[in-house]
C-alpha cells in the first residue's frame, strides 16, 4: 500500500477527467491491503470511495472529502468445473486485458464485452453489458468485503441482486468487491449472437456463432466507431460511456409515449424502438429520445457537449468542470420528460452531486 496522499488530484484518474482532490488518497495492490483500508477508514469514521478505473464515475468539482481507496491489486486464477472453465480475477485487473487474454484461451461468455473501460471488479457493480451480453450471465461469485459485519464473504449472483446495469452493489456503499469468479465455456466459437448490428459486421445472423476472436475484432470496430475505446487524444472519447440508461417502463407508460412521439414528431414519423423486457415491461433507446428531443451529435454547452458519434455520450472537450456536465445532462433530462413524458436516469455513479428527479 502507498503512502497516503494529501489533496490528491481525482480528475486524471477518471475517464472524464473530471472531479476536485481528494482529501486524502491511498494505493492498495493486494486483497489484504484494501480490505485493511476500508477497515481502517470504517473504524476511524471516515468517508470512503473506492476507485479503480474510474470509467463510470461523476466526481463533483469539491473532490471527495475523505479518503479514496485507489485499487491496483492483480491476479488471475483458473481451474477446471467440468466441462467449463472458473476464472477467478482481482478487483484492479484490467478488464479488457482480462477479455483479450480469455479469448486468446478459447473461453467463451464475455467476448462481448471487450473494449470496456475499467476494472474488473466494476463489471459486477453495474452489471456491464453490451451487444446482447451482460456480464452476470458468466459470473459465478463475487468476493467482497461486508462493510457492516467487517467479514470478507462470496456471494452468490442471486444475492448480488442483478438488474438491466444495476447490482445490490451500484447504490449502497456496504459492499466492497474484492475479486470475481466467472464460469465459462470452453470453446473456439462465440455465444450465439444475439445483437443484430454485431451480427450483422460479422456477416452473420442472430443465433448463429462466430469465431472467438473475429467477435472480439468486431465489437472493438463498433465500439471505436463510436468512440467508446478510450483514446487521450480524441475528446470523443473523454466521456463515462453512455451517459444515461436506456428506459425500461410498464406497457401502458410505452402506449402513453408513442402517442406523445406521434403528437411531438408528427403521425408519420418513425415510432419510438421499443424491445420486450420481463414482465410485460419494454424498453426503448434512450438516444432516440435525446436525437428526437432536439439534441445533436457534437452539440455543445461551453467545453461539455454530445460524443460527434454517441447521443448517449457525454464528453469533457478540454477544461470543462462536472457543474457543466451535470447542467447539460440536467438540460437533457428535463426535455426529453417535457417532451415524450419519460425521465432518463445516468448510468455514471455520481459523487457529490446529482440531478434533480
């Protein structure tokens, strides 16, 4: 563990480059290192954020007044469970390092899931998915640090209480993940294919399967394409990743927005995407509403403004601070609801800060 570090600067550790300093910020490498930390703070009463790579955080431009646990800590475990593989990884490893080096193994379950940014303890928090596959469908366990009994504990995926990017982790602070535990498939050949646009890049279609490594290649393509592969020279890419989650709403709310898009875009425009969800539920896309509500690609607000090739992404174009993001993002919220009635909500955890509900 590293010396602490007074009024440490948290803007360059996160992917927006963004926040105030931390009162004081402190580097573990090992699983007891940062259990020990958290401990320490916990007894002292200190307030604590843990940060890895800070790919899906909103620091507020005060910074954080306690203690940020940086977490740098390594290691990767394989062991047969029958016919499938455990990977069991350290909080800290790289998460799209840890896909690459799966793929290269012939494992299957998370190629696509590549090229996002982070560790890999944050998968679990906001159950991270993306081109039809979400990451709790591979994990087996998480190892994590019980805030309120002091314990270290694995816990089951049901008790990690898995959503559409979301986690009994993402909003309470009682648990600290330590590791994760995957099981996967050995295999030459993807999942099948259930993203219509990925299919379609590999020239294949939904269902089918496809070479491990041309889906890793593929959905490393879209996502550049998208400026969603970190890159320090293109501000396109200084964002959190999408901004905001895509809605999910009972059939009525959906009923009640399709009329009000036909009423706001006129009875000949194309209606709002709407995909089934559990529960009669459906969930439409969030850019189409940010687009129909006005908003466009490169639209600016001083030096915050749209990704030129993401609705959903929220970029810093150099110097901006987190109270212009958050008044753009706000500004964005409220007129989607006051044009189609639906209330968008952001997927960054946000420290210090929020959006008016």
């Amino acid at each position: 563990m590293t010396d602490a570090i007074s009024d440490a600067p948290l803007a360059p550790l996160t992917t927006l480059r963004l926040g105030g300093p931390a009162h004081r910020l402190v580097t573990v490498t090992t699983e007891d290192e940062l259990v020990e930390a958290v401990r320490a703070c916990d007894t002292a009463g200190e307030p604590v954020l843990v940060l890895a790579g800070g790919s899906n955080v909103v620091i507020a431009d005060a910074g954080f007044e306690g203690t940020v646990v940086r977490i740098a800590t390594h290691g990767v475990e394989r062991s047969r469970a029958g016919a499938r593989v455990r990977v069991r990884a350290a909080a800290g490893e790289p998460w799209d390092d840890l896909v690459a080096s799966l793929v290269a193994d012939g494992l299957a379950g998370v190629e696509c899931l590549a090229g996002i940014p982070g560790s890999t303890g944050a998968t679990p928090i906001q159950n991270v998915g993306a081109y039809g596959q979400e990451v709790a469908s591979a994990i087996r366990a998480v190892r994590v640090l019980d805030r309120r009994s002091g314990e270290v504990a694995e816990l089951d995926p049901a008790a990690c209480g898995f959503g559409y990017r979301s986690s009994v982790f993402k909003h309470a602070a009682r648990h600290v993940v330590l590791g994760v535990t995957f099981e996967l498939t050995s295999s030459d050949l993807s999942e099948p294919l259930r993203y219509a646009e990925l299919a379609g890049a590999l020239d294949a279609a939904p269902g089918d399967r496809a070479p491990l490594a041309d889906v890793r290649t593929a959905v490393l393509a879209l996502r550049r394409g998208k400026a969603m592969l970190l890159d320090p020279g293109d501000h396109d890419t200084w964002s959190a990743g999408s901004f905001f989650t895509n809605p999910i709403i009972d059939a009525a709310a959906f009923g009640r927005l399709e009329g009000r898009a036909a009423e706001v875009l006129g009875s000949g425009a194309a209606a709002p995407p709407r995909f089934p969800e559990t529960g009669g539920r459906v969930k439409t896309s969030a850019a189409w509403l940010i687009e129909r509500a006005g908003f466009r690609r490169g639209q600016r607000r001083g030096a915050v403004g749209l990704s030129t090739r993401h609705a959903l992404a929220l970029t810093n174009r150099g110097g901006a601070t987190t109270a212009e993001l958050l008044g753009f993002a706000q500004e964005i919220v409220d007129r989607v609801d006051e044009r189609f009635g639906v209330r968008l909500e952001p997927e960054p955890v946000l420290v210090g800060v929020a959006l008016r509900s």
